[in-house]
C-alpha cells in the first residue's frame, strides 16, 4: 500500500483540492484529527450515534451529525459521498468500522482512510478497499517509552512521516500563567497549540490571557523530538 503522502500527492492535496473531509467516531483519535482539520481551514463533517459527542464537538467543526453509520441511506443523506476525504475512527466496534468503510467506498468517496484496532483489523480494512489504514497502536511501544521517560505527555498520533498531535499535562514552568508565555515558544520547539481540553471542554482558540492550570491537557501538533524538548527544558 502507498503512502499516505503518496496518495494525498496524487489526489492534488498540495495544490489545496481536498478541501471536503468527514469523519466519522469521535473517540479521543477522531476528535482530535476533526478538529485538527477545522484548524487547517478544511471544511469538516463530524458524525457519530452518541448525541453527546457531537454536541461537544459541533462548535468545533462545519457540520456535526448524530447517525448510525452503517446505514447507507442515512449516510447519503448526509451528503458523505460528495466528500474529499472520509476518514472512519470507529475504534470501539470493529464490526461497525469494517461496514462503515465498506460504505463510503460504495457511495464512490475518493479517499477512505481507516484506523485499525488490531493487525488483523487492519487486513480486512486493506482487504476491503480502504485506501491508508492508520494503526495508532503500533506506536504503543513508543509512545509507553516516551511516558516513562517523560511522564507530562499522555498520548500522540502520528498525521504524516515525524509530525505527530501530541497531548500533554502542561509544564510546571507554565501553570498559573497566561497561555501567551506557552504561545512566545512556538518558533523555538516548532510546535504548535492545536487545542486546550479543561474538564469536558475543548478550547480550539483561547485567549493568550487564559491562565494555564495543572488540570489543563494541552494538545500540540509537531515532532515528539520537539515536544520532548520543550517539556524536558520547562519542566
């Protein structure tokens, strides 16, 4: 299977012609990709069958749809197959994803990326026609090394070769300040604020004047390299 870069190149994404993604489970991973997506100026169609989910997200996207995915009709009626891109996050329902991704090759969506759950997960999502399967648990090994070495990050996702979302516990230098002494670093780590997450809430632009607090994950996008560095030098 090509890459991932490979296939975006070929479809024209560096000429900005996918512009149309919808994503489809709002767990931790589809959340994130959704919203990181929206803060590319992409146009993002969130869906899920929990109400919850898309209630808290639905200000964070274009369009936020609460329905069964693994029906075609409600799937059409939403408008997915005039989609660029859909990418099938679905990591609680192997049986669902599967369907899922089955579908939206059905309804003729050009690019269909799935996350797999399992090695054997993935094979049936390759065998299936999904064109990029994302496999966030094969990086458990690093990321278990990078938790142990560097306690302050809880979880990341690799987007495209080195550039991972990296969600982490702020630093101890930053807590009980105003977020602009986090943002005045973003030119020496490279990294950037994709989001802020305090209790249930997601702050994709908050104030350089927000106070930083310990209950704070913080969600950047860059390399671990960087987000190591950043912690490591302002803990």
């Amino acid at each position: 299977m090509n890459s991932l870069s490979t296939i975006l190149l070929n479809l024209g994404f560096e000429k900005n012609k996918l512009n149309n993604f919808t994503v489809i489970g709002l767990g931790r991973f589809g959340m994130a990709v959704a919203i990181a997506l929206e803060n590319l100026e992409k146009s993002v169609m969130a869906i899920d069958k929990d109400e919850r989910k898309i209630e808290e997200i639905k200000v964070h996207v274009s369009y936020a749809k609460v329905l069964d995915a693994t029906n075609i009709d409600a799937l059409r009626d939403a408008g997915v197959q005039d989609s660029d891109v859909v990418i099938v996050a679905i990591g609680d329902d192997v049986e669902a994803s599967v369907f899922t991704t089955l579908l939206a090759k059905e309804l003729g969506v050009k690019l269909v990326i799935a996350r797999a759950i399992s090695a054997c997960h993935r094979k049936i999502l390759e065998k299936i026609g999904a064109d990029f399967v994302v496999f966030p648990e094969a990086e458990y090994g690093e990321l278990l090394t990078q938790k142990l070495v560097l306690p302050n990050i809880i979880d990341f996702m690799e987007v495209s070769s080195g550039l991972k979302i990296v969600e982490i516990k702020p630093p101890k230098k930053f807590l009980g300040k105003p977020l602009e002494e986090f943002l005045a670093l973003r030119d020496k780590y490279d990294v950037t604020l994709l989001a802020i997450m305090r209790g249930d809430k997601i702050l994709t632009k908050p104030s350089p004047q927000y106070i930083v607090a310990e209950e704070d994950i913080l969600y950047l996008v860059g390399s671990v390299e960087e987000v190591n560095r950043l912690v490591e030098e302002n803990s």
